[in-house]
C-alpha cells in the first residue's frame, strides 16, 4: 500500500481515532473535531478517513443498520455493537472460531481477514430502558 501524504487534517483525523475510547463513526469523529477546528468539513473528514482506510492505519468497521465506525486497533478482533444506540465496541472472545485450512481449500478460498460483528444491547440503553419501566 502507498502511503500517501500526510495533511495537517489527516492527522487531525487520525488523533481523534486514536484518542476515541470507543469506535467513532464519521459525524462523531467530525463533531470531536470541529470544535477546536471549525474550518474543518464534514467531506474532508469522511475523505481522510477513506484514505486512513486504504493506508491499513485505520480498520473500518461496516456494521447493520448504522454508518460505518472506525478502530485504530488493526489486528483481527471481535466487535459488539448495540441494536439501540448503534454503539461499536471491542468483546473479548474466549472460544477458538478457526477455520480449517481443508475448509478453506475445498471452497478455493485463500483467507486474508475476517470481521465478525455481534449484537446485543449496551449497558447505557440497559439503564436507560430499567429506568422507563421503574
């Protein structure tokens, strides 16, 4: 992968991902940012983000239903996102989900990565709905 050059809002970009303790989608990473940069544009960050994407510095992560968040851990893991809020997260998974190299040949695949999404509801809509029936 080319590296392409680094801008002063790509790096603007790339600090709000870092510094998320979560898994920012585009508007949030925009909102995070605008506010100490009101120059910036909403089509500026949704670019820098694509480009941070195709550099391997950034992982997308295509979620149902919601836009697509963003994770400055590369590796591969497993993600958790609520069915209220549309929050992503990490989940620690202690189960082995391998795939057998004789699965994979008997398909012709040749496995690159995976991404496996969960679904379930977080712990602020979990409140959130507990307070609604008290």
């Amino acid at each position: 992968m080319k590296e392409k050059r680094q801008t002063i809002q790509k790096g603007l970009i790339w600090e709000a991902v870092s510094a998320a303790d979560n898994h920012p989608n585009a508007e949030q990473i925009y909102d995070s940012i605008v506010v100490k940069h009101p120059s910036i544009s909403r089509a500026t960050v949704y670019r820098n983000l694509n480009m941070l994407v195709d550099e391997g510095k950034v992982k997308r992560i295509r979620v149902l239903g919601g836009p697509d968040h963003f994770d400055r851990t590369l590796g591969n893991h497993f993600h958790i996102q609520c069915i209220e809020c549309k929050s992503v997260g990490d989940i620690e998974m202690l189960a082995d989900l391998s795939i057998s190299a004789d699965s994979l040949e008997t398909y012709g695949y040749e496995l690159d990565s995976y991404e496996l999404v969960f679904n379930g509801v977080c712990p602020d809509c979990k409140k959130s709905h507990a307070a609604k029936v008290q």
